[in-house]
C-alpha cells in the first residue's frame, strides 16, 4: 500500500454539490482521492467523476507554457501588426474538422512558446490598443464557472475597473439564466432557498427538468434516502424515464417544452380545490387577483392536449404537494434552458405560493447548479447586470460603492448593462466586440448552433484563452495563458447550497502554468500602469485577501473567512464573523419584500416537429462526463464513455430501420452530426436525446439559438430534427476538432 507524503483536502471540481476531496499526493502526484464521512455535503460518498476523474491534471496535453501566435511575436518585433493578420477571417482554412497535432507548422497562425512576460506584455498591449481605439463597447470577457471566487472577482473587476465595460458574463447564461431572472422577479434572490440535504425532510418533493442521478449523483443518492428511509413521496416531471422514475411516487411524462401548461395546470387544481394557503398569499405575497384571472383556461385538460400528460394524473400530482406538510421542488436545466424558461421556472414559484412550502426547513425552491463554481461565480458579479453580491450595475448608489472600494474616480464605473453571453460573440464585427478575453469557458461547445458561433469566433480580432489545455475555443486564440486547474491552487467555491468552500492545493503548478489569480493580478499590473489608472489594488499575495475586499461590499459574504470556513465552510448569507450560516432563506420576508405573481401564457418552442424533422431533440449530461468535456474527456473517465450516442425509443427506431448500435446521421436546420444509435425506452417516442460533450459529435450544432426574451438563455433543450441511418465510414474519429481553429 502506497503510504501518501500529505493528504489535502479540498472541493470537487465538477458539478453543484461541491463534495469534500481527500487527494492522496505521493512524489507531488495525487494517487487516490477519498473523502470524510464527516463531510456536511457528501458524507464520505464520491460519484465516479469525484473518485476518479481528477488525472486530467497530468494529461499530456495539458499546457504548461505560455504561448502566442507567430503572427504576434513578428509585431513585437517590427512593432507593426500587420493588417494581413488583422482579422480572423484571413486565417487559413483548414477545414471543418482539424487535428490537434503539431503547434509548430509555419503559417503566421502556429503557436510559439514564449515567457510569461513576452505573453502578458503582448495581452496586454493588444487589449489596450482596441480599448483606445475603439472604446469599451469593443471589449467583453467570459469569467468562468470552473474557477474559485477569487478568481472571478478579479476579472470581472479588471473589465469593470480598467476597461468601464459591463460585457462580463459567464455560463450561467447557458444553464439556469432562467431560474435566475424569474426568481429575482418573484422573490429578489436567485439562490437556492433551502439545501439539498434538507430533502429528508420533505413528506412530498418535486423533480423536474433534473438528470439528478447522472447531474448531481450524491443529491440523488439524499433523494433515494428521503424515499427509502423518510417516506417522502418523489414526483418525477421529465421527458426522459431517469433513474429516479423508479423510486417515484409519480412519472409524468410531459413533451419537451410544455412545462407552462403542465404546472400552470396543476395551480389550476390547488386552487379549484381549495388546497391554497390563504394566510401565506395574504401576508407575503402580491398580484394573486391577476394570477387567479389567468388560470381559467389552464385546466388539466387543456394542458393534457399539450403536454401530453393525462390530466388525472395533473390532479393527483397537484394535490400531493399541495396538501403535503413539507414540500419542495428541485429543479434543472430541463426548465431554464427554453426560450420561455423564464416563464417555466415562474410557474415553478407559482407553486410554492400557493401553497406557502417556502420559508421553513424541508420546503422550497432549489434550483440545482450545474457547475462547481457556476453559484460563486455569480455572486462574484460575473454578470452584466450587477456588481458582486447581486447589485445592480445601473444603481447610482451601486457604482459609487464600488469606485470608492476600487479606488477609482466618481462616475467611472459605467451604469449601462453589459452584453450577455449570447449577445457578445453576436456582436462579435467590426463597431462591435473586438477583443475577447475567455478564462475556462468553452463557447464552441456551449453555444447553441456552432456552425454560427464559428462565424462569430472568426471575427474577432483578438481573443485570449486562459485555460488547461487547448480546447475547441481556445484553438481560435491569439495567446494562450496556462493556467493551473484545482489541485495546483488555493481559493473557495460557492456550492448549490451556498456553501462556501475551501480549495486547496495539493502539489505545485506543473510547468509554467500559474494560478488563475497571480494571472490576473500580474495582467491587470501592466494595463493599469500603461492606462494610468491606479485601483485600490492588484498587489494580492494571497486569495482570502481578494475574497476579503470582495465581502467588504457584498454582505452575504461578510462574515466569511479562510479560518472559518476551514473544515466544513459555511452558507451564506453569513453577515457578520459571528453569525453561523443561514440554510433556509425567506423564514420571514422575501428580499424584494413581497413574493410576486406573475400571470403567465404557453408560448410552444420555437421549432415544433413536422413531416421533414419529425423528431424532438431534447440535450444534457452523462454520469462520466462534464460540460464542453475538456477535463473529462482528458481524464480515463473517457474510456468509461468514450463516444457519443443518440438515444431513441425502439417504437421509432423500428420505423427508421435502426438497432442497437447502429450509426445514424441526426440532422436539424442548422447542422448534422453522425453518431451511434442507442435504441432504449428511457427516451419518449418522438423524442431523442444527446449529450453535448462530445466535440465529434457536437450536439449544439444541432440545437437552437433561439432566446429568451428576458433570460436571453437559448433553447437547448427542444429543438426539430430528423434521424436518418448513416455509414460506419461516417462516424467522426474522436481525436479531431470540432472546430476548424488556428493550429
């Protein structure tokens, strides 16, 4: 048995639970991870991404060195940027597809090794070129719901401060934009108002738009438990037949998109049959009379027509929870990820209204986050809209707060709101975005319809990745920052509980790579001196130091600090440095005052099936592997899962001619993908279903770039597509790119 030389414990980096790690280190190699059973989160349980998905760290295409294009380093030289090269479109065209091999051919495009500052002096000169030249609107950076805290304060503080721009977004815009907007309307929080462990206390629970098992696994392994050991009673809403269908109470099988009708029918129910709590609606909420006029045509009959759910079970699910002791819904990305999931994540809240199961202990509204960091990076202002802790960017008050903490002079700070994700790679020409900053995001695979977002990428002018490996954006960059991934650094994470986490680093950085944050300070350093522009500090020489200026300003994170948080970290908000968490919101009041009705209407997907694409394509998530696949699909986990499939219903698949197996050919408006066919009764008929982590297979090719209105979050989740049977000579070879880049 190896005897390890130190065991660090830190947080997983993969999604929303945020389990405690124990990473066994030998000769600065982690060779095991475990975790405490007296951790709060996990209780010693790791699904197979926490135990064994952590080796991308040691994969040898991980980059170590700073590097830049050639093109770059001939500039420096003669001090001219050619205008030859000003543009991305002037780039060679390798074709669609192109091998990640060889960074050393000679075109002006390969990539050159260089030092950290040539890299950051080349960063940060070409940034402030367009920044002079064409102002603020020409800059945007996406933050990164990988990163800790620390990190993503700084940079949304360097745009913010340094560049007066408010085109700072992060992927929150992909997941759960619409949960977000809706919760931050109805009751002024977007957060989960209750915890994930809190579902042993539930006597009825709702699952809805969530993959739980294959998501979140150890908040499913709390659900099971509430089933098996506490009695409570699971009611699964989903297109797919999950895993949890088997311990539930109820399975409605609704057709993708249809989630207005569905719940704004089962509001029908609780308040035909009087199960509504009286006293809650008169004491804490506002505009019931407008909802009540609203409702009259969502019986459950209608909505059966619909969504296809017969309406019996409509009443039956309506009144479980409603005359449920506790209740509470859990909800994903199956809501919010529509362009009406504003309006589905509403009908959601409607609910708990209703009802009053909000506000007390095993009740709630909990939106369940996709990635480690994707709640913290959101408090941290990695948004257009607001500053850290939420504050809206267009408050006067706001902006003053902040230039005073930042040292910079009265009404520096704009007040107008920045792009969204979405928006800026669509504003990505010549008067719009000029220069993107990308810190671990992956925009050629998160998008929707990438042939698209291709475009976009080609037209930048200059784009700067700082990441771990060369991924399908990074290979459109101009420099490339090598940045250290979880075990190689020190910060917190922002669970979905809100809890806040330590992050520790078990070894040094391998390379050259550096921690995100030293990359920061040391870029903002130098544009800070060449704009003339001094902030209160960029001089950091340690993360709780970031953390604490950050939490000077943001009240729910007043009370946090590396001491305290040390062993099982605390919920926010915690305003001060006695105060010991707070895991259940709204027990009194909700932060906008009163909770708000909203009367709502079905509004279909945008794209409904039809003779030529007779299919619904609905996306998501594997157990083995993690959104745009960069660390998983670099990890031995892709030998656990190493192609892409599509799901089908066998009725379906006996129609078209496919078995098991069988590679098929899936095609929508907007692009086609060939992969293998998996014929099983977990999908619905009519419906198929693809993971999207897979770039030779990419299922956001396929899907929709239709937004939100107000979220401004696409509608991955429905899009028309038709299933053909293809040729094995069709299928993709798994060692090349999605995207055509700049090699």
């Amino acid at each position: 048995m190896i005897k390890p030389d130190h065991i660090t414990t830190t947080t997983c980096p993969y999604c929303g639970v945020g389990c405690t790690l124990e990473l066994h280190v030998k000769d600065d190699f982690i060779f095991k991870v475990t975790s405490p059973f007296d951790s709060p989160v996990n209780h010693g349980n790791l699904c197979v991404k926490g135990r064994f998905g952590y080796d991308f760290v040691y994969h040898p295409k991980r980059v170590l060195t700073p590097m830049v294009r050639r093109y770059l380093l001939e500039s420096v030289q003669s001090s001219v940027i050619s205008e030859q090269w000003r543009s991305r479109k002037d780039a060679p065209d390798l074709g669609y597809q192109s091998l990640i091999t060889n960074y050393q051919s000679q075109t002006p495009w390969d990539w050159i090794e260089t030092d950290w500052n040539t890299a950051l002096d080349i960063t940060a000169n070409k940034l402030i070129e367009i920044y002079q030249r064409d102002g603020s609107d020409a800059m945007a950076v996406y933050c990164c719901a990988k990163a800790t805290n620390e990190d993503n304060y700084l940079l949304q503080k360097l745009y913010r401060a340094l560049f007066r721009t408010n085109n700072v977004d992060h992927c929150t815009r992909l997941c759960h934009a619409g949960s977000v907007v809706a919760l931050q309307q109805a009751v002024g929080s977007s957060a989960m108002s209750n915890t994930a462990s809190q579902v042993t206390m539930n006597d009825v629970f709702i699952v809805t738009g969530s993959n739980t098992t294959e998501n979140h696994p150890i908040i499913s392994l709390q659900m099971k438990e509430a089933v098996e050991k506490h009695g409570a009673k699971m009611i699964v809403i989903d297109p797919r037949r999950i895993e949890l269908v088997d311990f539930a109470e109820m399975w409605l099988p609704l057709k993708p998109g249809t989630n207005v009708p569905l719940f704004t029918a089962m509001a029908y129910v609780i308040v035909e049959e009087n199960l509504v709590n009286h006293d809650f609606i008169d004491d804490r909420t506002e505009g019931y009379p407008e909802f009540l006029a609203s409702l009259e045509k969502f019986t459950p009959e209608y909505a059966e027509q619909i969504c296809g759910v017969p309406a019996e079970d409509i009443r039956k699910a309506a009144r479980l929870y409603a005359k449920a002791k506790n209740a509470a819904i859990y909800w994903g990305m199956g809501i919010s990820q529509l362009s009406h999931g504003t309006a589905s994540a509403m009908a959601l809240i409607h609910l708990a209204f209703l009802t009053g199961h909000i506000g007390r202990d095993g009740t709630g509204l909990n939106p369940l986050r996709g990635q480690n960091n994707v709640q913290g990076a959101s408090d941290m202002g990695a948004m257009p809209f607001h500053y850290p802790g939420y504050m809206r960017v267009d408050d006067e008050a706001n902006a003053a707060q902040w230039e005073k903490t930042w040292n910079i002079e009265p009404g520096g700070l704009s007040r107008r709101l920045g792009l969204t994700t979405t928006e800026i790679l669509s504003h990505a020409y010549e008067g719009g975005i000029r220069a993107l900053y990308i810190m671990g995001e992956n925009p050629m695979m998160s998008e929707p319809n990438l042939n698209e977002t291709r475009k976009h990428m080609e037209q930048l002018e200059f784009l700067v990745a700082q990441d771990i490996f060369i991924n399908e954006s990074a290979a459109f960059a101009d420099v490339f920052l090598p940045a250290t991934p979880f075990a190689e650094k020190d910060g917190t994470f922002s669970n979905t509980d809100r809890r806040v986490q330590r992050v520790r680093a078990a070894q040094p950085p391998r390379g050259q790579s550096r921690p995100d944050w030293q990359i920061l300070c040391d870029l903002a350093q130098r544009i800070e001196a060449r704009l003339g522009r001094p902030t209160a500090r960029w001089d950091y020489t340690h993360p709780e130091q970031i953390l604490r200026e950050m939490a000077g300003v943001n009240p729910d994170y007043a009370g946090i600090t590396y001491e305290r948080i040390d062993k099982v970290g605390l919920i926010y908000p915690v305003p001060d440095l006695t105060h010991p968490g707070t895991p259940t919101l709204f027990t009194q009041s909700f932060p906008r005052g009163r909770g708000k009705f909203t009367p709502l209407d079905y509004v279909p997907v945008r794209e409904q099936a039809d003779d030529e694409y007779p299919f619904i394509l609905t996306t998501g998530r594997l157990l083995e592997h993690w959104h745009g696949g960069t660390m998983t699909r670099n990890s031995a986990l892709n030998e656990a899962y190493p192609e892409a499939r599509v799901e089908i219903h066998p009725a379906d698949a006996e129609i078209h001619g496919i078995r098991n197996g069988d590679p098929v050919k899936v095609q929508s408006r907007r692009g086609e993908v060939v992969l293998r066919a998996t014929v099983t009764e977990k999908t619905s008929v009519g419906v198929v279903f693809i993971p999207w982590h897979f770039h030779e297979a990419a299922a956001n090719l396929l899907t929709n770039d239709a937004l939100d209105p107000q979220a401004k979050i696409p509608e991955f989740k429905a899009c028309a597509v038709q299933v053909f049977p293809a040729r094995e000579n069709e299928l993709s070879n798994p060692d090349v790119m999605l995207s055509r880049g700049r090699y």
